[in-house]
C-alpha cells in the first residue's frame, strides 16, 4: 500500500531516533511492485535525511499527502476523508512494526490537519491498530472481511483478534 510505504521510513527513523526522509514530493521515489503497487518509498540521489529539522518532517509530509491524496480520490473514486484515515492506519501499523506506537501518535500530531491520531488496542496481550479506516478487500469475488475491519461489529472484531493474538 502506498500510504505504508511512505510512513514506514519516516516511522521508523522517529523510532530508531535518527534523520527521517524529507517527504517532500520532489525528493522521493518509489519503487514499484510488478503488480504496479508501491513496495517502498526512497530518498532521491543527493537528498540528505538530515537537512530537514525532525519537526518539519510532518509538515512536510501532510504538504505530500495534500497533494496526492485529492489525486488518488479523483482517480479511485474513494472519498478524501477515507484516504486520511488509511494514512492514519498506515501510520499506527508501521510503528507498532517498529515497536513504538508513540512514534506514530508523534507523526500524526506533527502532520495534523484532516489525519486522526492512530489508536491502539491491547487485546489478548498483543497490540494491534483499532482501525478508522476500511480497505474494503471483502468487496473482491473470494475475499473476506479483514480481521481488524471496522465495518465488523465491536464484539466480534474483539473477538476474532484475541485468537489472533493467541495463535501467537
């Protein structure tokens, strides 16, 4: 997903502690899965991580995300609010990956605007993203429901989550 692509070095670099990647949309390339899908987002030749000051890392990426989320809604016909929040998920998953799920809530407050702060919940001993958006997969022939899908009733996503968690 493109949204996990963009967040995930710049997540990761807040939880390491080191320079993230300037996310201005000049300064980034993607690497494109055969399938035609983002498998990671890199830093241009001749970009230095640390020439962007930490703090204006969020700014910088809600200025990227300003302008291609419209693009992507316009294009998929997915609302721009719905968007958002996949970037908020993304954001919440990649630094639960990183094992610093304070590194996301740093992220999405330093980006504000329209994204909402990842939330978090600990189910079964495990911490997994209480998810605020739907990547609607159990709308392809074959497909079902995500296990975390915020469309499935409360107490059944619950549910399903703790025998996640405990299938290790």
């Amino acid at each position: 997903m493109a949204a996990s692509s963009l967040v995930a070095p710049i997540v990761g670099a807040y939880a390491e502690g080191v320079p993230a990647l300037d996310p201005t949309l000049e300064r980034i390339g993607c690497e494109i899965r055969p399938d035609g899908g983002v498998e990671r987002v890199l830093p241009l030749t001749g970009t230095a991580a640390d020439e962007l000051p930490t703090e204006s890392v969020g700014h910088a990426l809600r200025h990227t995300l300003s302008r291609v989320v419209p693009v992507v809604a316009e294009v998929s016909g997915a609302g721009v609010a719905a968007l958002w929040a996949i970037v908020a998920d993304a954001i919440g998953n990649r630094a639960l990956d990183a094992g610093a799920k304070e590194s996301g809530a740093l992220l999405a407050r330093e980006v504000a605007g329209r994204l909402p702060v990842p939330r978090f919940s600990d189910i079964g001993g495990r911490t997994f993203v209480r998810r605020i958006s739907c990547c609607l997969v159990f709308e392809v022939p074959g497909c079902e429901m995500c296990t975390s899908c915020p469309k499935r009733p409360a107490a059944e996503r619950e549910r399903l989550l703790a025998e996640l968690a405990a299938r290790g």
